[in-house]
C-alpha cells in the first residue's frame, strides 16, 4: 500500500511538471527512475531505457520520415506546393475558411510538422485571409486547425507506434483511422466557420499597415515553369509510393516507410539539382533531430511506464478499466485531450497511455488501433486549442493576435471532435 500510495505522489508530481513546462523527457526519466527505486528495482528503468531507444520498427519510420522533411524545407518543396494550393482561394467569399483547412490539411499529410507547416503555409494563408477581410484570429485558426492532416503521413511517430504495438502493418492502421482523422478535420472546419459567421468576423478590414505587409508576403511568387510543378509533387512522393504499396499495385514489392522517404528525396534532389552533399546532410540532420526529440520522448515514456509498473499502477489501473469499460472510452480521450490542452503538447501522455494500456484494449472491449488512434487523435485535438503548443505561437505571430485569441475559435471545433471519437468511434 505504501508502495502505491508514493507511487501516486509521484505521477500527480510528474503532472504538475509537465504542466509547467518542465522538460518532457527529464522528467519521464526522473519520474519513472524514481518509481523503479521505490519499487526496489532501479536497473528496471535502465532496462526498459536500452529496449525502446533501439526498436527497429520506430528508428526506420520516424527518423527517415523527419529526413525527408528537412529535405523539402532544404529544396523549397515545400513552398512550391504551399504556393500552389493557395492560388486564387481569394475569390471563394465565406468558403475560403473550410478550404484554407483543407489546404493545410493536405500540407501536413506531405510534411508532418505542425509548426514547420504552419509556418510555411501560414506566411502565404494568413495574410491572404486577412486581406479577404477574415479576422486575424481566425485566419490563425484555419492553419492550426488543418494541422491536424499530419496524422495521415505513415511516417508519424504515433503511426508507427501504436502499428508496432498492435503488431499490424502501418498503413493498415492508416487507412483504419484515416476516415475519422479527415472526419475530425472537417468538424474542425464547419466549426471555425460557424464561429466566424455567428461573431460576425468575416467582414475584418486590416489597418493600412497590415494591408502593405500583405502585399509584400503574398507577391513572393516563384515562377510557374515545369521545375515549379514538379517541385510542388516531392512532398507526396514517399506517401503516393506508400499509398500504392499498401494497395498491392506493386505486385510483390514491398515498400516500406524509409524506401519511401529516400526515393522521394532522390527525386528532389533530381528536380532541384541541389548540391547532393548539402541535401544528404540536411536528410540526416532531420533524422538526428528526430531521434533526439520525438524517439526522445518515446524513451522517456517507457521508461515512465516501467516505473508506474513496477509499482503496480499499471494492473491496477487496467483491472479498474475491466471492471469499468466506459473508463477507458473517457479516459482514452479526455485524458489525452486536456494534457495537450494543458501542455500545449499530448505527445507524452498519447506514448505513456498507448504503452500501458492500449495493448490490453481486448481486454475491456475495444481493439488495440481502435483505442490507439483515440488517443492519438485526442492529444493533437487537445494540442489545437492549446495557446502553449507551438503551431498557436507561430500562428498568433504571422496573425499579429494573442495564441489565446486564436484557441478560443479552434476551441469548439476542438471539443466536438473530441467528444465525436469518444461517442461513436470508440
């Protein structure tokens, strides 16, 4: 009992922690070292420390994925395709608002960054919004709320754990959640739109400052000769040759995730002509950067979760949700959500809960992916109406408004797909 009740002292203190921003993988580590102590086997957190840093499945994936980024970022790929989605969205009147999601929705699915992409497309969206007489903070909110295409991209670190811990192919469990990751998008649409309607904020008008600064950013144009088309396809390469894998075109080839992500950048590399050793160390730098920031984070939670377990959180947590199966339809949720919502990041608690207690989903009446993507997508839906998450930071800034401004009209979208998962998916 003693052993359970410090344990308990410790996990409330490693919220408050993360709440205030502490570093996320310190204080996993600390946390989950301090529980093995208590449980008096410390060398269980070192354990589990040296079993996730070299899963094969999740270094392949997440680390080739992240390459290929900073590739795109390196040959203006990414840019090529931004610019092109957004011509002439100026002339659809109210509906420029569900398609500057749709447009960010699609971005992400290619480039998987929330605030790399909402920088990139946000420079050109949100001026162009503004200039159509959208509010500033609503003009944030259609980028932050198409962030959430990332999740389609078989390359994401969510992705690739929860297919490892269900043991399915990755992009089965992609196309198993794509459905209502685009279902989700579109609430968040409808909702942002709805709210721009009712508080009246579609008749906007920029200062004259504001006016001459948008201008400026939206007559960068490259030229639109063959290289800027091919350039604006790169991004979805690895995804159209995983797509395609997946549906059995390639007869018996099997493609996986950093085939995929390589052959893309060759591709970029051909297109661009780049200088092939500035590109393959921009590649690698993006692998190293996710191995120490998303892997990192993995890591820390396993060895969070080996901690919460040896000291016998873990079963009873999970015998309470056999006993309670509507538990987990909330807390697989809701939990996720306001930790994101709290953080402005629900990396953490979607890694911690999927390594605890997704895996034993069959045991209290769901499936492993079905639970899985609930969580994941809870945490990235709390993380869009959340003023600390950096997407809403970069966002507020091209906006010129407050990150609170801006949640506060991604909020609804946020909860009602929230409550959505909860109600009907799960």
């Amino acid at each position: 009992m003693l052993t359970i009740m410090l344990g308990i002292f410790v996990l409330i203190a490693t919220i408050v922690l993360l709440v205030k921003r502490f570093d996320t993988r310190a204080t996993l580590i600390g946390a989950g070292i301090m529980l093995c102590i208590i449980s008096l086997s410390p060398m269980s957190a070192f354990g589990a420390f040296s079993a996730r840093m070299t899963t094969s499945g999740l270094i392949e994936s997440i680390c080739s994925s992240m390459g290929f980024a900073y590739v795109m970022k390196f040959t203006h790929c990414d840019l090529a395709l931004v610019n092109l989605l957004t011509r002439r969205l100026s002339k659809l009147g109210f509906l420029l608002i569900p398609a500057a999601v749709a447009v960010t929705f699609v971005v992400c699915i290619a480039i998987p960054s929330a605030a790399g992409v909402s920088a990139a497309v946000g420079a050109t969206l949100i001026p162009l919004l503004i200039s159509a007489r959208i509010h500033p903070a609503i003009a944030g909110g259609t980028v932050l709320t198409g962030t959430l295409g990332a999740y389609l991209n078989p390359g994401v670190a969510h992705n690739a754990f929860i297919a490892h811990i269900s043991h399915t192919p990755l992009m089965d469990f992609v196309f198993y959640h794509a459905p209502i990751t685009i279902l989700c998008g579109v609430i968040g649409a409808v909702c942002l739109t709805l709210v721009a309607i009712f508080t009246k904020q579609l008749n906007y008008q920029p200062a004259q400052g504001e006016a001459v600064e948008i201008g400026q950013i939206t007559d960068q144009s490259e030229a639109r000769g063959l290289c800027f088309y091919l350039k604006t396809i790169a991004p979805f390469i690895p995804v159209v040759l995983l797509v395609s894998a997946g549906l059995g075109w390639f007869g018996e080839v099997k493609m996986n995730v950093p085939a995929a992500m390589i052959i893309g950048a060759i591709y970029a590399l051909l297109i661009t002509r780049s200088n092939p050793g500035a590109l393959t160390k921009s590649f690698f730098d993006g692998m190293g950067e996710s191995y120490a920031n998303i892997l990192g984070i993995i890591i820390a939670a396993a060895v969070f979760i080996e901690g919460l377990n040896s000291v016998g959180m873990i079963n009873g947590f999970i015998q309470l949700l056999t006993s309670h199966p509507e538990f987990a339809r909330w807390g697989g949720t809701m939990g996720p959500f306001f930790m994101g919502l709290i953080t402005g990041t629900g990396d953490a608690t979607a890694f911690a809960f999927n390594e605890a207690v997704t895996p034993h989903a069959g045991s209290f009446g769901y499936g492993v992916n079905n639970l899985g993507a609930s969580v994941m997508l809870a945490s990235a839906l709390g993380r869009n109406m959340s003023p600390l998450a950096g997407a809403t930071i970069v966002c507020a800034g091209l906006a010129g408004v407050s990150p609170v401004e801006i949640v506060r009209r991604t909020a609804p979208g946020a909860i009602v797909a929230m409550l959505f998962i909860a109600i009907f998916f799960l």
